[in-house]
C-alpha cells in the first residue's frame, strides 16, 4: 500500500447535509445554530444524548445525535445547552418528519416539526 491509498473521500452531497448547504424545503427558514445540546427523550429519564443543533427555528429543529427515530415518531425532549451559552433548556415537543440515516458508528440526522416549545428558568 502508498500513501495515495489513503486519499481523503469528498463527497459533496454529504458534506452540504452537514453543513447545511442544501436547497431550502421548509416553510420558514432557520437559523443556523452548530450547538453541542444534551438531549433527554423523557423528563424522568437520568440518560442524556450528546447532539449537536444544526439549525432550528419557532416550527422545526434538526440535530444529529445518537439515538435513531422514525419519522412520525412523537418526540418529547429538552434540549440542555453549554453553560458558555448562557441559554436556558428548552422543553419541546414534535413529531420526527425525516431521519437521515447514518453509517454504521456514525450519528443519525433528526428533522422535527416542533408543536411546542417552552423556555425552561
């Protein structure tokens, strides 16, 4: 084997689903976030999932993380950002309406239409 084996891939449809350079489908447009949050799935729930928010807005959010869902999945969570931020958690609540599937090892994009949301104190 040469170093030549060992070339970088691009992939340019993947690098614009992480960087969010895609043509706009969504009804109102989102504001680019790129936030590490703990995602805790029931408020009960001790375990928390690592993401990260790419973009959010009043109706929708995505984020990649490492728990996979179905679309029309009924989601309930609360979004714990940095303490750096300064932002408060976010409860919110939704339905899953796409998930990008991700290799094996890697962490799965979650697009959810939110049906509300609430500023934690």
């Amino acid at each position: 084997m040469q170093a030549s084996d060992f070339a970088p891939l691009h992939n340019a449809s993947a690098e614009a689903v992480m960087t969010g350079d895609q043509p706009e489908r969504r009804w109102k447009k989102r504001t680019l976030v790129r936030l590490p949050v703990w995602i805790q799935l029931q408020p009960s729930d001790p375990h928390r999932h690592m993401g990260m928010v790419r973009d959010m807005n009043r109706k929708g959010i995505f984020f990649y993380s490492d728990f996979g869902s179905t679309p029309g999945d009924q989601l309930e969570f609360v979004l714990r950002f940095p303490a750096w931020t300064n932002n408060a958690p976010i409860s919110c609540k939704g339905k899953v309406v796409r998930v990008q599937k991700a290799p094996v090892g890697a962490v799965y994009g979650v697009a959810v239409s939110l049906k509300r949301f609430r500023v934690l104190k």
